[in-house]
C-alpha cells in the first residue's frame, strides 16, 4: 500500500498537481466515490445492488424500459450484456410485442 502511494504522489508531483492534506484519506479499505463504494476488487454501492436484487419483474411495456434503462448503467461490469439483454430489447420493439412472444416470458402476469 505504501508503494501505492508513492506513485501517486510522484505523478501528482510529475505533472505539477497539489492534494489538500486535510481533505485526504490514507489506508483505507473502502472509500465512498461518486456516490459508489470503492473497494480493492469492484466499485458498487450497496444501496445500487439493492435496487436491482428487489426489482420486481417488468409487467409492461413501460416497466422493462424502466428496468432496461438501470441495467444499461452497469453494462460496462456484465460480460456479454447485450446478449442477455437482447430478448428482452426485443420486446420493446412494436412488431414484436405480444403475449404470445416467446420472449413475453419476461414480463411478469401480475
């Protein structure tokens, strides 16, 4: 960890750059950023994770854009998103809504 730091205080210093001591924070495990927690291994706040676990199934149209919309967010973090996502991007396409759409799976009966 002290390694860490040494580099980046070399490149704060390289390209000219002052860091606030007061605002700073040394060794820490986890740090809150942008409103996620950053952590050694993965960026992702609690209160987001908790919001796609209690995501109830998309009953129209309207909520699997909902749903689709926050799950684009993290695109970047799940391999082969758009394939996941392709059966149910396919819904929101006007010649290919209805119940009996073999992807219609996704929308919940409720």
């Amino acid at each position: 960890m002290l390694e860490h730091l040494r580099q980046v205080l070399a490149r704060l210093r390289e390209y000219e750059l002052y860091a606030k001591v007061s605002k700073c924070s040394f060794a820490q495990e986890t740090i809150s950023f942008l409103g996620h927690i950053v952590e050694r291994t993965h960026s992702d706040g609690p209160q987001e994770g908790t919001a796609i676990e209690e995501w109830q199934p998309p009953s129209d149209v309207h909520d699997l854009r909902s749903f689709l919309g926050l799950a684009n967010y993290y695109r970047r973090f799940v391999k082969d998103y758009s394939k996941i996502a392709r059966p149910m991007t396919d819904l929101l396409k006007k010649t290919k809504l209805g119940i009996g759409h073999p992807n219609a799976k996704y929308l919940s009966t409720t």
